[in-house]
C-alpha cells in the first residue's frame, strides 16, 4: 500500500497543477494613426526589415566596417551576453516546475544514549546513520505560482533577444552615418584646401596692389581677415575630422582602416562616389508592430509583466509542498545496508496565508501598476516609431529637392567668383566684390555638401526606422524556409 502511495499522490498532484492565474494578454491599441503625414508616394521594392544589411549597403567599403563592428563592438556583445543570461534564469525558473532530486547521507554521535537505561548493552554513546533518496519542499503548482513566473521569464528572455536586435539595428546604421561623416569630412577639407589656397593668391594680388599704389591698406587687410578665416577653418575641420574618425573606431572596437574613405566605385569621388543606396517602401503604421524590434521587445516587456500579475494572485492560495525519500537507516555504520535497515518517509506540506499585513494585497497592486507601466511604455515605443518613420519620410520628400537647390547656387557662385575675380584683375571690380564672392562660395560649397550628408543619413535612418539591418541574408532565409 505503501509503494503505490507517493506515486499516486504525484499523479493527482501534476493533474491538478492546471490552474492559472494570468490574466488574458491582448495587444493594445496602436495609438498612431493609418497612415503617414502626407500620404507619400511609396516607391516599389522590398520591405527594409527583410531586406538584408549586404543588399541595402552595397559598397565594398562600408560593408568591410559593419562586418568589423559585429565582430567586435562591444555594446553588442554586451547585448548577447544579457541573453545568454536571461535564458539562464529562464532555466532557472522553468526547473521550479520540477523536484529537485539529491542523495544525502548523515552520521551522528551523541552522549548521553537515552536508550542506555532500557539496554545497558548499547553503551553510553548514541550511533545514527542513514542514506537517502529522495526530494526536499517540490511545490506542487496548483495555482499557477511557478509557471507564471517560468513565463515572465519566457517573456524577459525574448524581449531581451528582441533587443540585441535593436542593438544591431542601431550599430549598423551609427556605422554608416559615421562613415559617411568621414567622406563629407575630406570633401570639406578639400573645398577649405581650395578656399585657403585661392585666398593666398588673393592676399598676394591685393598685397602687390596696395604696395604699388593702385589699392587701399583696407583692402589689403580684409582679404588677410579671410586668408586667417579660411586657416582657421582648415584647423577646425582637421579636427572635426579626427574627433568624427575616433568615433567611427569607438562603433567598430578597432581603428579605422587606412583605405575606408578612400577610392569608391564611381568616377566621382566622396559623397558621390558610393555605391547607391535603395530607396524601401514605408508600408503602414500598423507594419512596424511586426518589424521593429524595439516594439517587440516593448511588448514582450508588457507579457511579462501580464505574468507577474498570475504570479501575485497565486499568493492569495494555499501552497503544497511535498517532501519525500527512501533510503536505508541503521545504529551502527557497518549494518547500514543490511537487510531491514530501509526508510521512507513522505511529508506533505500546506501553507495558508492568514494574515500578512496586507503583503499580498500590495504585491498584487505592484504587478497590476507595473502592468499599466508596460502599457504606456509600449505605447510610446509605437508612437516614438511612427515619429522616427514620418520624420525620415518627410527628409526622403525634401531633402533631394534641396541638394539640387544648394549644388545649383554652389555652380553660381562659383561662376560669380571666376566673374569678379576677372573684373578685379582687370581694375573693373573693387576687392570687395571679390572677396564677398570667395566668401559666398565657400559658404556655399560647404551647404551643398552638408546637405548631401544630410540625404544619405536620411536614406539609412529611413532603413533603421522601419526595422532593417536586424539580419543577414543568411539570416533572412533561414527565417523563411522555418
């Protein structure tokens, strides 16, 4: 009778252990609009989210930078290791559901021996050994307690996986707004290398001007004031340079390599010289809930927290814990497993919460707050999303309009120059008029490539808000064949 009790007890135990607690999960509201700030026209081709990092930055240069950051940027490895260790505390509370099976063995000795005076054959010393088998305080799950907390941890552990994803969204396309930085950086440097040059002949000009008499000592300083302008920009530039290139090797883990900004697949060089990006439909509001995995790790936040609020009504129950084992018992060390030295026991435990000072009740009232916390907070992530997207879409619509705008008044200005710098060594002009359209120029130049930068950041940004660079194509159709 005994032999088939604890096992029928379990079997009653684990079909019982049904009950939950969690409340229904149901997906909140996108608190966005339909559809994007002016309707614009969407351009055919693949969602961003599917398309791969490789078929979206096809130049050779920049793709070598991203490889080197995902292997070694540290940001990211941090967000690997945080997985590895929320899977390990899925674990940890996934084996709670099971008992926890141990071999212990135990010896004591002790005087006085209390049975010396019913057998005074057994001498003054009292001998107790024993070996067992068996598990310690299992909790038999009947309300759900555990298993709500094995899915919280579920939940944690995806949404800390969805943010690694994230993580990677966001390096790859630091990576590539910093490497373009770079090649606007030397295209700036350049045009301040021909602003100081053409500058110097000019000093020289109205220099040899004013010596011989034809022009004022006014004029002669206000082209050294643009001569020290145009110095002084050059060392800035410099240096905005090197700062930008520490940046980019921050984002890598490793230096810069020496032929990164160098060559590229174009006649053209710099900004102009990469490979072309490919314009990516922003599809719908409602599609981001799916493709980005800063909003799916929001949301599993909020599963988790659902499951906390299972695991704060189960308090409320009673708890049942079983302790069982069966071994072997003898007084004396050597008859430890001789035959009728066995022992079993089987000690059942119920807990009822009574009274806890209202413990309980508070606990609940946490998860329940912590679950409105997780709302809002996914909801932000939404609208945060939608913002970043309309934004992107708004520079996609202007920004080319713009370039165009700013590269047709460099072409001007330029033209405006070679005119007055020919009207000035011909004695027609003032060096007024000629300096003020060297400074024009410079001005100039300097926006049209500021706002080429601008349009290629855009193009990337656009590609990070909508969810891509999260895999590679071997990633991508890994997913698809499963």
């Amino acid at each position: 009778m005994t032999k088939k009790l604890i096992p029928t007890a379990l079997a009653a135990a684990l079909l019982l252990a049904g009950c939950s607690l969690i409340p229904t999960y149901e997906r909140p509201a996108a608190p966005v609009p339909t559809t994007y700030p002016g309707d614009p026209t969407q351009p055919a081709g693949q969602a961003a989210a599917s398309l791969p990092w490789q078929d979206f930055f096809t130049d050779a240069r920049l793709a070598g930078l991203i490889q080197t950051s995902l292997a070694n940027n540290r940001d990211l490895r941090v967000s690997v290791l945080n997985i590895e260790q929320a899977r390990a505390q899925f674990q940890i509370e996934r084996s709670a559901l099971f008992p926890a099976l141990g071999l212990t063995g135990s010896g004591s000795r002790s005087s006085p021996n209390a049975y010396q005076a019913i057998d005074p054959s057994q001498g003054s010393v009292s001998s107790q050994y024993s070996v067992n088998f068996g598990f310690t305080a299992w909790e038999l799950d009947f309300f759900g307690r555990i298993r709500a907390l094995k899915d919280q941890a579920l939940a944690q552990y995806l949404a800390t996986d969805e943010t690694r994803k994230a993580v990677q969204i966001s390096l790859i396309a630091s990576v590539a707004n910093g490497w373009l930085t770079l090649l606007a950086d030397d295209e700036l440097l350049e045009i301040t290398r021909q602003t100081l040059s053409t500058r110097e002949e000019s000093v020289r000009l109205t220099k040899l001007r004013f010596d011989n008499g034809v022009s004022s000592e006014l004029d002669f300083q206000a082209a050294n004031s643009l001569l020290e302008t145009a110095r002084a920009a050059y060392a800035q530039q410099l240096r905005t340079r090197q700062q930008d290139e520490n940046a980019l090797a921050l984002l890598l883990g490793a230096p810069v390599p020496a032929d990164a900004t160098a060559g590229g697949t174009t006649a053209a060089k710099g900004l102009d010289g990469i490979s072309p990006m490919p314009d990516v439909p922003a599809g719908l509001p409602s599609d981001l809930l799916a493709e980005r995995p800063d909003i799916r790790s929001a949301e599993q936040q909020l599963i988790a927290a659902n499951a906390n609020i299972g695991a704060a009504r189960a308090n409320f129950f009673p708890r049942v814990s079983l302790t069982s084992s069966i071994g072997t018992a003898s007084t004396e060390f050597s008859g430890l497993f001789d035959r009728g030295s066995k022992a079993w026991s089987f000690a059942p435990t119920v807990t009822l919460p009574i009274f806890n000072a209202g413990a309980n009740i508070a606990t609940l009232d946490s998860a329940k707050a912590g679950r409105e916390i997780a709302v809002a907070q996914y909801e932000k992530s939404v609208q945060t999303a939608f913002r970043e997207v309309a934004d992107a879409l708004a520079g996609r619509a202007t920004l080319g309009e713009q370039v165009r705008a700013q590269r047709a008044q460099a072409d001007a200005e330029g033209v405006r120059f070679k005119l007055s710098d020919l009207r000035y060594r011909n004695g027609i002009a003032s060096a007024l008029d000629l300096l003020d359209a060297q400074r024009s120029l410079f001005t100039a130049q300097q926006s049209a490539v500021t706002t080429r930068l601008l349009q290629l950041q855009n193009q990337v940004t656009l590609y990070k808000t909508l969810g891509g660079g999260w895999a590679t194509r071997e990633q991508i159709e890994k997913n698809q064949k499963s």
